[in-house]
C-alpha cells in the first residue's frame, strides 16, 4: 500500500490487490498464522475456534480493509464505484462467514427450510404501482392492504374488497393492529408465532453483527461532520457511506427473508446500537436516493417487530419537526420530495391503535403535528392576521401531509378521549389554528372593470377547509365521550374549570391533580362530574372556548391591524405574531382588550403539573370591562366608562326605545368593519358581543364589503351545537328519560348563559352572508368577477365540512 503513496510513474506503481488479498494481508499482520489463510475463511474460522474472543477484533480489521481502499483510490485518482460495491460485497462476505461460523448462504438456507411455512407476518414491500388488496370487511383503517398472493391464499368470500395501485409500503397479512385475524392468509399467523433465534446463533452472530452496525453508523455520521479541507474527501466519504449503506440493506433484507427469527434478532441489535436509528433516520439529507430507498425497503421490513416499530417511531418523531421546518424554511412543496421518509412512514406508524396513543402520552406526537401546522401558518401570515393564499399554497402539499397525520392520530378514539379529558392545551392549539385560518381570501364584489385575472388557489382553502372538518368530527367525539375509563380527578378539573369554581381554596386543591375523596373539590366534581347541563365538561368546555374564539376574532380587528402595522411581515420572526395574539390589545383609552381567541397554550410542551390548573383558571366566566370585548364606534354614544353614560343606558330598556331614539343605541365596529347597534340593556359586560340581550342590527352590505367563505370557527361550533342538541333532545336522548336541559334552558345551561337574540345574530351572521352571496351569484350580481365568485359558490356547496 505504501508504494501507492509514492511519486513514482505510473508504471512504477505496483499492481493493485484484491479486497480479499488486501482482508488476508491485514490478517497474518494480526497474527492469523498465513497457512491456515491459504484455506481463506474456512482457515480463519478454523484459527477462532481457539480464539473466540478475538472476533470483534477480526470484525473490525476486515472492516477497516473499506477505508484503506478509499486511501489507495484517491491517491491514484480513480474513480471506483463499481469497484467500491465489490469491495463491500467482499467484506461482507467475510463478516458473514464470522457470523454464521459456516458458508452463509448454507446457514441461511437451512435457517429458511426450519421456518418454512410458519410466517407470522407477510411484510412484502411495495413499489410504486404494485398492484394490492383492499378489504374493507378485514382492514383496521383505510390504509391497510394486503399482497395479491396473501388475498388469494386467504378467505374473503362475500367481503368488500377492491383492487388497488400502492404507491409505496408493506403488506399488512399477519398483523393484528391493521388486519382482522380472520383475514389472514394460510401463510401467516400474526407477529406472536415468531420464535427467538438459537441461542447459539444468536452468540455467534451477534458481536459480529454488533461492530458492523457500529462502523456503519459511523460512516454515515462522517458525511454529516465538517467540511473536509482538502480535496473531495466530503465526497469520497459520502460515496464510501452510500455503498456501505447499499450493500448492509440487501444483506440485512436477505436475512429478514429467509427468517423471521433472524429478523427480531437484527431489529434488536439494532436499536440497541447507541443513536444508530438516528443516523439511519437522517441518512435521506446525506445520501443519495438510490441508497435511500434501499434502506427505507430495509426499516419498512423492520418495522414489522414491534419493539422495533416503538423505538423507531419515538427517533421518527423526533426529527419530523426538523422536515417540516427545512420545508417551511424553503416555503416550497417541492422540497418535500427530497424527504421521502416522511410520507412513508407517517402512515406506518400512526395508524397503529396499539402503539399511536402511547405515542400522544410519551412523547407529545399530537403536540408535534400541532408545532408543525403552527409554524407553516404563521410563515403565511399577512398583516391582517390570517393565511394569505398566494403565500401559502407553496406549502399546500406539505399543509395537507400535516392535516392527513393528525387525523391519522386523532382517529383512534384513546386519543381524542385523552386530549379531551387530559389535555386542553392541545384543544386550545387546535382553535388557535382556526382563528389564523377563519376569514381568510375574502372577495368583494367588483363593480367598474370586468375582472381578467382569475385565482388559480381558489379551490386550495375550500380544500383545507375539509381537512380541518375531518379533524373537527375526531376531536368532537372525543369530547362527547363518556368519562368512564378516565380517572376522576382529570373529570374533576374539567368539570371545576366548565362550572367556574370561584373558591381560592378548591382552585388550591385543584392545582394538585390529585385529590382525596374527603375534600369539597373531588365532592363538587362528583356530584355531576359526568355532565355539565346534560353533557360532558369536554364538549361544554370546547364550545365555550369556540365561542371565545369567535368573540375574540370580531371584537379586537381594528386595534389588532393597528398592532400588526408595526411587523415587517418579510423579515421579522412570524412568532413575533404569536406573541401579538397573547399581549392585550390596547384601545385608545389605555384599557386592555380581549387576548384574540385567548388560546395561548403552549404546543410542543408536556403539561407541567401546574399547567392543568392554569388552564381551567381561564375557563371562567368572569366578568369583564365591556373594552375587554369590542372596540366601540365613536360616532356612538360616550364610552361607557363614562357613568353619566352608564345611567343613561340603564334608564332605557326596551327595543322600541332604542327603533325611536338611536341616541340611546351603542354601535359596536367588528372586525370585518361592519357596524353592530346593540341595545343598551345588552349584557356586554358578562361575555361580550354573543350575549346580547336585544336582538342587535348588524350593517354589512355583501355586495360592497369583503366576505369570507373560510370560518373554520363556525363550523366547528356549528358541529359541536349540533352533537349537543341531539345529546340533550335528539336521537341519543335514552327512551323513558327526560332530558336534563329544559328546551328554555339550553341556553343557560350549555351555552353558559349565552342570551339567544345575542348568540343567534351574531354567531350566525357569517354563515348567512354565505347564503346572501350564493343567492347573489345565481342572481348574476357577480359577473364581473368573473368565474372566482361561480366557482367559489359551488365550492362551498360541494365541499363536505
């Protein structure tokens, strides 16, 4: 080797060694006697009978054979791809027959005889447009499928199956968390049937194996070190990282093969490898695609061990924020495509009911998705505070890939039970993502120019829309469960927070999150601790907190656009906005204004355990200065603080005085810049605008002021009312029992007090300037819009919520 290095000619140079010459050299270096080489690996194993604690040594030799080559090619300045991968496979061939102490392709034909026919799980991997099977009579969830050899083996007579092109993934026959056991073919049994290796096998493949993994790690690891200084080493270690990889997968793929055994064995060694799964994980943003591929065909294979699945998917989960965050970076849906572990392994994992809410619990995975979805919207905000389209269907591919993982996660029912008796934060999160989408891509009317210019987003936010709807029915229903399965302490502090507990002492006890059977505070959740006027405390709680919402995104426009002025949307942090939502808005007069939506949850955080207090703590209806709620017109009437004012207003007291002297009316502007005239008995003072005791006369004209068929806010409340309704006097009313709310009642008791003039003119003004602007459409008030304001209407009539 050191004749390479030297200055000589080219036919000075001596004749290059083979690997195995190079493998055999470094041995009798070692001190492997060099006639028992002269038999190549037979006579290497014959020497380790009596040397058995010298094979991790040996192991690493062989493999530092890789690294010298790398030395000789560049300093002779050959370019050997072909040459790197036969080397790899030859070094291989070497660490195999140390495993298996035998001729490997022997040892593994007999490892595959044994397992004949007694397959636990089928896990062939798919390509792009394989053809697979769908059963909807035997898959756990839409995204389950089966091969064409394992359907044909098994029985679905008289099932509802269909034919279909995979873009990717693994068949699911033999697991029971995606498949019916009934569904399985007569090939596979399921995952428990899998016998441990020999332990003598297992001895002697293991440390052999154990040093392989290890230098593995290592070579990917150097791709990702500093630059080198000189030369493309950078290049030449990713090139040597890319055939390591390449050739370590097809063999690991060939023992996954032939045993499944063999299989767990290597699953385990692997994840017991110090930060491997993290290395392997990071592989897509260092090595080539034609390597990547092979090793996500490798970890698809693993993942159908379910220890292995765990440990992979808590490693996954950490670094699907950093994807998403280059992708964001970037605002480019393209990038996503340079990630492919992501929509490969999404489905893999969150799909799975045994192992996705431990997932939620141990290490925040919805808290993940939220961050995720948080951060996209807000490098989208305008200076209006909502999404602005052109800037955001950059992203749309990557908004959709977010939206279709969280409603993967939120679709097991332990799920959404547990973020609606266990952790509001996230429910807060998710309005807080509503109020940055609610009101975005408003159209007005045009009425001089015919528009030429048409949108070619228009469908994306209609389309986000029913991504958020079905995300909406899962967080819904987990907050209509029963709390039978939850502990009733967890039942006691949402039920503390709905009825507004205003002892300091019980709030102190609360804070515990644990209390005992003797105090006030577990005895008062108790007494009703399963229903808050005839439903459960999640769902009163989240539609309150959807009212809020909505109350906070008409009230505080004006003073907010004021505050959002000072941002330079294009260079500063869009957090800056965040932390804009969770200062007090200013008016004029110096008095704070309502936090808009007040939903400052912290995401990507675990409750802490005063967090759970602190929550409930902002759940009470107290009461408020009315510039907590609404900025206040000045053409109006004097402020209210004044008291001359206040004495005026309360002398006057029904809606025929208000018709004859509008002097006595308090005109409200709301954040669309409509006019609001509310009479001056209203409540404003309690719960803002919704709970207006007259019924209010809105000014908006739809033909000359921007409307928006985007109120994600409405629609989920709409869904909630809807649940509650049929709760208290619908279908789920038991027969035989009364419904504990009164229909007079309703109101009062689910709607916290809610006045019904205030709550129906105001929370159901935007969904009826929808219905004005399609009517207007199909009236050909719209034209000079041209095709924005037809598609528009027909987009919202089409699209499921």
């Amino acid at each position: 080797m050191a004749g390479m290095d030297g200055g000589g000619g080219p036919s000075d140079a001596p004749p290059e060694l083979s690997t195995q010459e190079l493998i055999e050299q470094k041995l009798i270096l070692f001190g492997v006697p060099q006639e028992q080489l002269q038999e190549h690996q037979e006579g290497l194993l014959i020497y380790l009978e009596e040397h058995k604690e010298l094979i991790p040594e040996i192991a690493k030799l062989v493999l530092s054979v890789g690294a010298d080559l790398l030395e000789a090619r560049k300093a002779s300045n050959k370019d050997g791809d072909s040459s790197n991968s036969e080397a790899c496979d030859e070094i291989l061939s070497w660490l195999q027959w140390l495993m298996f102490n035998n001729e490997p392709h022997a040892m593994l034909d007999d490892l595959e005889r044994s397992t004949a026919g007694e397959r636990a799980v089928c896990g062939s991997v798919w390509g792009q447009n394989d053809l697979a099977y769908r059963c909807r009579t035997c898959e756990h969830d839409p995204t389950c499928a089966i091969c064409v050899p394992c359907f044909q083996n098994g029985n679905h007579k008289d099932h509802d199956y269909s034919i279909m092109y995979t873009g990717g993934g693994c068949c699911d026959c033999g697991d029971t968390t995606a498949w019916k056991r009934e569904g399985f073919c007569s090939r596979h049994k399921g995952a428990e049937q899998i016998k441990p290796l020999p332990e003598e096998l297992a001895s002697s493949v293991g440390p052999v194996l154990d040093v392989l993994l290890q230098f593995w790690k290592e070579r990917i690891c150097l791709v990702e070190g500093p630059p080198h200084a000189e030369g493309d080493g950078g290049n030449s270690c990713k090139r040597v990282a890319e055939e390591l990889t390449t050739c370590v997968a097809n063999m690991l793929l060939e023992f996954c093969s032939c045993s499944e055994s063999l299989l767990s064995f290597v699953a385990q060694r692997i994840c017991e490898c110090p930060d491997l799964l993290d290395a392997l994980t990071k592989a897509e943003r260092l090595l080539d695609k034609k390597a990547v591929k092979k090793l996500h065909e490798l970890l698809l294979k693993l993942i159908s061990e379910p220890a292995f699945k765990y440990d992979f998917a808590k490693v996954f989960i950490h670094y699907y924020p950093v994807t998403f965050g280059e992708v964001i970076k970037g605002c480019n849906d393209s990038l996503l495509e340079e990630y492919p572990l992501m929509p490969t392994f999404s489905v893999q994992i969150f799909t799975v009911p045994t192992l996705t809410p431990r997932l939620v619990r141990e290490v925040n995975l919805l808290g993940v998705l939220l961050g995720c979805l948080t951060d996209l919207f807000l490098s989208c905000i305008g200076e209006d505070g909502h999404l602005q389209t052109n800037k955001w269907t950059n992203l749309y591919d990557a908004t959709v890939r977010l939206l279709e993982d969280t409603r993967y996660v939120l679709s097991h029912e332990e799920v959404s039970k547990y973020v609606a008796y266990e952790r509001p934060d996230l429910t807060r999160s998710w309005i807080k993502l509503l109020s940055l989408v609610q009101g975005m891509d408003p159209q007005k009317r045009v009425t001089s120019i015919h528009g030429e210019d048409e949108n070619e987003n228009l469908s994306a936010p209609f389309v986000l829309g029913h991504y958020l709807g079905v995300c909406h029915g899962s967080l819904v229903k987990g907050a209509f469960a029963p709390p039978e399965q939850h502990e009733s302490t967890d039942v006691t502090i949402c039920s503390t927070a709905t009825k507004s507990i205003e002892s300091s002492e019980n709030q102190r006890l609360a804070k515990v999150g644990r209390v005992s059977q003797n105090s006030s505070v577990c005895n008062l959740g108790s007494k009703d601790s399963s229903s808050v006027g005839g439903l459960p405390p999640p769902a009163a709680w989240l539609i309150l907190q959807c009212l809020k919402a909505i109350e906070g995104w008409l009230a505080p426009g004006i003073a907010l656009r004021g505050k959002l002025s000072f941002l330079d949307a294009s260079s500063s942090d869009p957090h800056n906005f965040m932390a804009l939502l969770e200062e007090p808005l200013t008016s004029n007069k110096g008095k704070p204004n309502i936090n808009i939506a007040e939903v400052n949850a912290k995401i990507n955080e675990e409750p802490r355990p005063g967090d759970i207090a602190d929550i409930p703590e902002s759940f009470s209806s107290s009461v408020q200065d009315p510039d907590n709620l609404m900025l206040i017109d000045q053409i109006g009437l004097p402020h209210p603080s004044n008291m001359a004012g206040k004495r005026k207003m309360h002398e006057s007291s029904n809606a025929a005085d208000t018709q004859l002297h509008p002097e006595n009316a308090i005109s409200y502007t709301m954040t669309d810049g409509s006019l609001l005239y509310a009479h001056p008995d209203s409540r404003i003072e309690e719960l803002g605008i919704i709970n207006t005791v007259g019924w209010p006369h809105v000014v908006f004209d739809v033909s000359s002021q921007e409307t928006s068929f985007h109120i994600p806010l409405h629609r989920m409340l709409s869904f909630l009312l809807r649940k509650a309704m049929g709760k208290c006097f619908g279908e789920d009313v038991k027969p035989g029992h009364c419904s504990v709310v009164q229909t007079n009642e309703f109101f009062s008791q689910v709607l916290r007090g809610c006045e019904p003039y205030g709550f129906a003119s105001i929370v159901m003004e935007h969904p009826l300037r929808l219905r004005v602007f399609c009517a207007q459409v199909r009236a050909g008030m719209w034209r000079k819009n041209g095709d924005a304001a037809i598609l528009s209407a027909e987009w919202y009539r089409s699209v499921q919520w």
